[in-house]
C-alpha cells in the first residue's frame, strides 16, 4: 500500500476549497481538501483561521460556509464566537436585530430581555460584557438590577 501524500500547514498560503491539508488527528496524520475540513471538524478549522492565526483561507470559498457550519456544529462556540454580532428576536422589531444594538441603545431594555427574560442561553456575553451592562443599568435604573449583579460589581 502506498504511503499517504501530506500535505502540510502552509502559513503563507491562502487555501481554496479544492486545496488538500494534513492534520494530526486521533488516528493519526490525515488528508483532506479544505472543502472536507470545514465538514468534517468545522471548529478546529475556525480556531486555527481566527484564535491560533496559522491558517489562511479565502473568505468566500471557505469561511463563510464554515460560519454556516459552525453554527450546526457546535452552536455554543459560535454563540461564545459571534457575540453582539449575533442576530436575535428582540421586542420592538419585526425582523432580527444584531444585539449590539439594543446592547449599546437600550441597555435597560436589554438587561430585562437578556437576564430577567430568560435569554441569557441566545446571547453570550463576556465577563467584561456583562460589567459594562450592569454598571449602565446600575445607574439607569437601579431598582431592576438584580442583587447577584450588583454583587459582581462590588467585587
């Protein structure tokens, strides 16, 4: 049997949907055109375009159908990965909205929609995220901020 041809991880290169990668995997190295990876371990390819940096792709042949993927895949890494770019079902609007609007525009409005709503599994918020809204709600409206929130501005 004829050895498998690898394909390395090339940084400099822009990789097409029809251009073959190998990567380690748990039954050892493997090969795959790009249009197979996004498929097959959509995750580990979006870790290695946007968190690690060692993978170019083009964005239309690949990253926009790894989005789609991704979102099926693992809908909880795209929702911790999109954040308030994410579009949700907000009150007040008839189609979708990306959250950072009412985020920055209403944030009382979106606190009770967000954390007394029950919404907090739609968007995620960072730590950082979640300050900035409770200390702009703190002051906005003191009354509807729940203690726990309070509590972790006080921290």
């Amino acid at each position: 049997m004829a050895a498998e041809q690898l394909f390395p991880l090339d940084p400099e290169k822009t990789y097409f949907s029809a251009d073959e990668l190998t990567l380690d995997t748990d039954e050892g190295p493997k090969t795959l055109k790009m249009g197979y990876w996004i498929l097959e371990d959509p995750v580990r390819i979006h870790k290695m375009i946007v968190k690690e940096k060692v993978l170019k792709v083009d964005d239309m042949e690949i990253f926009r159908p790894l989005d789609s993927k991704l979102r099926k895949a693992d809908p909880d890494y795209y929702k911790r990965y999109v954040g308030l770019k994410l579009v949700i079902d907000y009150p007040g609007y008839s189609t979708g909205i990306v959250a950072s609007i009412p985020f920055e525009n209403d944030p009382v409005g979106f606190y009770k929609w967000w954390r007394k709503g029950g919404h907090e599994n739609k968007v995620y918020l960072s730590l950082g995220r979640q300050i900035q809204l409770f200390q702009k709600v703190s002051m906005m409206d003191p009354k509807i901020i729940l203690k726990k929130d309070l509590e972790l501005l006080r921290r």
